[in-house]
C-alpha cells in the first residue's frame, strides 16, 4: 500500500521528548484506570461471560481479567521463558546460543525469533505487512552498551513451551472465546512479546486485520482477538497502548497522527496490568506500544482467536504465514494445537475441569499430549490462521 501517506517523527531532543512522554503517560494512566473494563472473570450459571463485560469489551475494544493467572502458572511460564531466552541464538545471524550449542527454532521454517535494534521502530511508515504500520515513531538513542539487535518476538511459541501451550486451553479463556466468536472458534496465531528494559523497540500504531473491512457484514469482532496474559505486568512505559473505541471501521492512523502533531495521539490508554492479568483485545482496534525505557521487563503471552466464518474459505494475505487458501482440512489441522492444549492442561491441573472444544469433542482422544506429540509440533505455525 505505497499510496498510504508516510509521516516521520517530529526532531526533537530524547530529554525534550521525555518530558512530553512523562505527561502523556501520567494523563493516559489515569484515563486508563478511570475504564470500566477490567476485573476478575465472572460467568453467569449457564457459563456464559458476563453481560458487562462483553459490553465493555465491545464498547471500548478491550477488557482486563485481573489475577486470573495464580502463582503457580506464572512460575510455570517464568521457568519456560528463561530456558527459551537460555538457548535463543546468540544473534539474529547465528545458529548457536550464547554458550555455543545448537540454538532452538534456527532450523524450523516457519518464523521464529524476531530481532530489532534497541529502542528501534523497523515497520513505522514501511510497507511491511500490507502497509498497516503508516507512521514512523520517535526512536530514542540506545545506551552506549546496547547490542546492535535484541529479540522482541518468538512466534510459534507453542512448540518451545508446554507451560505456554497449556494456558492456551485455559478452561475460562477458551469459554470466553466461545462467548465471543462461537463454539466453533478457530484458531489464529501464537507468540511471545519481549520489550527488555531499556531495549526494547517499538511497534507502530496500527490495526490488525486487513481482509474484511469493506465486507458489508463486517462489525468489531470481524478479525478476531488476541489474549494477551502478562508475567510481570505492564503499565504505560512498557506497555501496549490503545485508542477506546478504534476497532468499529478502518482508522486513518495516519490522521489521527497529523492531528495530535505526534504519535502521542489523542485519547489513548495503555494497559496497565499486574503479573498474572490477562488483556482480551480486539485485532481491529488502533494500538502500538513505545519503545521502553523503562528498567523494567514487560513479556506479554499473546494468543489470539476468530470466529470461523471469518476464515473458513478465505484466501490469507501471507502477513502471519504464507499465503494460503483456509479450508476445512486446513482450520482442522491447525486447531489440533487447541486439543493438545486441552490434554497438557488437563494432565497437569487434574482438579481442574477441562474446556470442551466442540469440533474436537468426537475425537479428543486423538488429541493426547505426549513427548511425541510435542515433537510433531514443529514448524504448526506455518499455518496460522491470518486475516
């Protein structure tokens, strides 16, 4: 989409900068936590989600499960994490991690590990992923001991993680994603977001789908959402922000830029979490996070859903796997990912009652998690479900 127009960030000073940023920030903290849209998940007896929160979730494009994850999860996904970041390639360019063994995910085919430079913003005002990245965001100067590139993204997480995979069929996640796109959801994709303290770079304001906005049937559930469980929690220096309300048509972000006279557009919040919440969030609202030069770590496990009428017979545009036409074979094989999960949680929480995913229901015991199975997991995201 050559034709979008390009805007490059103002030229000001990092330390002027810094100070708009404090004051943006504070406001949008403020805005944020003023939302009525977060709290503990509620269903009612029939099992479905609270009516105010799915009116939340539709009026502002977000909601915030607080505490659903315990300590023990957590700790689970913390152990995981560190093993992933212990055998990540040492560099973008290497097949070894940093004591020199073979590094994971260097041999899969589908992506993997996603390298930036620090505080860098790659895709802002590119033509990278349909164009949808339309601004390039200030990029503050490094510290003088930074590494050229820091990983930012391990996509395909599920195969390099058991503890990932089995909050992927959380019993109260998947209802809820009943409760939003129907019994028959499918899946979409599956990633590990890392912003390293004083590293980690940005990404852009934009919206995620791309495939259906003109469709006349479109509405804010169209391209689906995305869970986005976090470890340590986030808040407005390391955290994704939003703009309430952005995910009913297309934005011109664009627009929305030239008018604030920066990226710090008018009205956005960011999320603000504590480790173990859980942000349900609209693919089709405008958002983008700023580089983080915070001393903190944020690390967001985001997995994502649609309904299947969204993708069932729909030609992909090749952003999150190669380009590919998503028939019923090809939504059965990816979803196998969601019975997997079903049984790994299931052998790990034997007190907890396990989600039932019906288009799995007639034949989960096809689906049982084993260190072969784990094996065949390789390279599952070259069929994401992308729209």
């Amino acid at each position: 989409m050559a034709d979008l127009p390009r805007l490059t960030t103002l030229a000001v000073d990092y330390s002027e900068h810094e100070q708009y940023m404090r004051n943006y920030r504070a406001h949008g903290t403020a805005r944020a936590l003023a939302l009525d849209n977060r709290g503990p998940i509620r269903f009612d007896k029939q099992a479905n989600l609270a009516p105010e929160i799915i009116d939340a979730y539709t009026h502002y494009g977000f909601f915030i499960f607080e505490g659903l994850l315990d300590t023990d999860e957590l700790t689970d996904l913390d152990a995981d994490l560190i093993d992933i970041l212990k055998h990540a390639p040492a560099a973008s360019d290497s097949t070894l991690d940093a004591k020199a063994r073979p590094a994971i995910g260097v041999d899969c085919k589908g992506g993997t590990f996603t390298w930036v430079k620090p505080l860098s913003d790659p895709r802002g005002g590119t033509d990278v992923s349909c164009g949808r990245h339309p601004v390039k965001m200030f990029e503050p100067k490094p510290p003088d001991d930074a590494p050229e590139q820091v990983i930012q993204l391990l996509f395909g997480a599920l195969q390099f993680s058991d503890a990932f995979l089995r909050l992927y069929a959380h019993p109260d996640l998947l209802t809820a994603t009943a409760n939003i796109n129907g019994k028959d959801f499918t899946p979409f994709n599956e990633a590990i977001f890392i912003k390293q303290p004083r590293l980690g770079g940005t990404v852009s304001w934009h919206q995620d789908g791309w495939t259906h906005w003109h469709k006349p049937d479109a509405d804010e559930h169209t391209h689906g959402f995305n869970f986005m469980a976090q470890l340590y929690g986030c808040n407005a220096e390391n955290g994704l922000w939003i703009v309430p309300g952005s995910h009913r048509k297309k934005a011109d972000i664009a627009g929305m830029v030239a008018s604030a006279g920066s990226e710090r557009i008018a009205g956005a919040v960011p999320l603000v979490c504590r480790p173990g919440d859980v942000a349900m969030t609209c693919r089709q609202v405008v958002h983008g996070s700023f580089a983080n030069t915070s001393a903190d770590w944020r690390v967001t496990f985001n997995f994502g859903f649609h309904r299947r009428a969204s993708v069932r017979n729909v030609r992909s545009g090749g952003v999150h796997s190669a380009a590919a036409f998503y028939d019923d074979a090809y939504i059965h094989e990816r979803s196998r990912l969601i019975g997997y999960g079903i049984d790994a949680r299931r052998q790990h929480f034997p007190d907890e009652t396990p989600y039932i995913y019906e288009p799995l229901a007639h034949d989960m015991q096809s689906y049982r998690w084993t260190a072969q199975t784990r094996t065949s997991l390789k390279d599952y995201n070259l069929k994401d479900l992308g729209i």
